[in-house]
C-alpha cells in the first residue's frame, strides 16, 4: 500500500461519528467509543483525524489513534486528560450519548505488513495503535501472534488495558514483556536484535521524544531504516 492511499486520499474521506460512551481506564486514560458505521473499515494500527464539531475551539482537529480493531463494533480512541486539559480535551469530556464529532481517515502505514519476526515497542500512551493490531490478530485467530513480541514501557507503572492484552496473549501465541525503565527496555531490544539481527521488523508508538530516542537506539545498533515503521504522537511535551 502507497502513500497516497496510506496518507492523502484518506484525509479527503470525512465522516461524523456517533459518541455514545466515555470511561475512565485508569487515573488520567479516558477511552471514548463511537458507534461504528456499516461502511467503515481501517488497517489495525492506523489513526484518524478527530474533530470536534459541538462548538467552536481552537485546534478542534486532533489524530487519535484507533484502539479498538476493525473486527470489533465500536470505534474507540483512548487519551490522557490530566488537570488542565486542553479546549479540545474539555470538548471531549462535554460530549454526551448521540452527539457527533467528525473523522478523516483512517490514516497512516502503522500496521503490520508482513510474516517477519515482529518487535512491538509502546511507550505509554503509544499502546492504543497496539491494543487494535492485537485485538485484530486475536479475531483472525492466525499463527502471525508467534511471531509478535510487545515490549510495552510505562514508566509509570499503569499498564493500560493489561488485562485486555493478557488475555489476547493466553488466546494467541505472542508474548509480552512490560517493562518500567529504559534500561530494561534496552535490554530487551539487545535481546530481540541479537536473535533477530536486521531480519525483524520494529513498529515503535508513543509520545515523539521517546519514539525519536528509541529509533536512534534501533538505528545505532545497525537495525536499518526500513525495518522500523514508527508513530510518533507529536503534541506530548
Ligand atoms: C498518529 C498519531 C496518533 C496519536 N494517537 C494518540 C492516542 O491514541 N492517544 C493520545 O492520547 N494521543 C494521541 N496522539 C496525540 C494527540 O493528537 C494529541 O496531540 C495529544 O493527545 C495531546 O493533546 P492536547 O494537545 O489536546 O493536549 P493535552 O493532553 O491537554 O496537553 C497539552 C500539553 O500540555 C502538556 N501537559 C498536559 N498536562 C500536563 C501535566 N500534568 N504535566 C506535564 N505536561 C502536561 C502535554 O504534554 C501537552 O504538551 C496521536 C498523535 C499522532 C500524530
């Protein structure tokens, strides 16, 4: 798939979706779920462009990626929403069952594309794209999970959806290894490298610096470019 049918021709497809829940996932994760219309589909891991429509903000478009799988009914994207969010994180919190916000997309070469030994790298809140490709893997029930690996580093130590992601791991065959530092997170990439030299395939999601700082180690340890398909979630300080 190209980048014109991964990344512009998409952006033109603008729909409204219908809200119909919110819950908490943890102290600051709020998931937000969409009815999913009959007509919709995406890759597992791609994004959408989310835009508020209730009222008139600033910056009232945002790219979320999608959290639940295409083999799933509903379309959910979960977010962080500490103390002083932003309008459009407050836009989110007002929406209420029925109202609509719109969606461009999906968006985004961040799925996976091929049988290689597979190392999923999520930083935090860089889960979500991991929890769709996960779900969709579990739905097809197919022999790609031994082949997949998630290294999943939150240095907080809240692990969104654990639960949900160990319960796909004892129904397929992939694993998980979650991690609280960097140092350990380094240890696992020389592990998996070491295994796998350039052969493996690299999908990193998170908050930009860690994606950036996680590629420069990938890169210095000879692991090429090409290999590693990466989602940066700019707008994390
Ligand atoms: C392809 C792609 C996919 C994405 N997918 C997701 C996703 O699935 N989930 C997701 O949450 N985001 C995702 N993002 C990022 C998303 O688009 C927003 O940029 C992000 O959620 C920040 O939202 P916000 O600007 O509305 O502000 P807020 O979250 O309200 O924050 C505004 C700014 O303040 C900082 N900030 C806020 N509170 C604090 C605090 N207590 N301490 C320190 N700093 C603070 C933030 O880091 C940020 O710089 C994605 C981005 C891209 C490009």
């Amino acid at each position: 798939m190209g980048f014109l049918q991964d990344n512009l021709i998409p952006i033109f497809k603008k729909r409204e979706l219908t809200f119909k829940e919110s819950y908490k996932e943890s102290d600051n994760v709020h998931t937000f779920v969409f009815e999913k219309e009959k007509d919709i589909t995406w890759k597992a891991g791609q994004y959408g462009l989310f835009g508020i429509t209730h009222k008139k903000i600033k910056n009232a478009t945002k790219p979320f990626s999608l959290a639940s799988a295409p083999s799933e009914n509903v379309i959910k994207i979960s977010t962080i929403i500490r103390e002083k969010p932003s309008e459009f994180k407050k836009a989110l919190l007002e929406l209420q069952q029925g109202m609509k916000v719109n969606m461009s997309g999906p968006l985004g070469p961040f799925y996976l594309k091929d049988n290689s030994r597979t190392l999923l790298i999520a930083g935090g809140i860089g889960i979500t794209p991991f929890r769709s490709i996960l779900k969709q893997v579990e739905a097809e029930g197919t022999e790609v999970g031994n082949r997949i690996h998630l290294l999943y580093l939150d240095s907080q130590k809240s692990h969104l959806f654990k639960n949900e992601i160990d319960g796909i791991a004892d129904n397929t065959s992939m694993s998980i290894t979650y991690l609280d530092s960097s140092d350990e997170l380094h240890s696992e990439l020389d592990k998996f490298i070491a295994l796998n030299k350039d052969n493996g395939k690299y999908y990193v999601a998170g908050p930009k610096a860690m994606v950036g700082s996680i590629t420069t180690y990938l890169q210095n340890k000879k692991v090429s470019k090409r290999n590693i398909t990466k989602d940066s979630f700019f707008g994390y300080s």
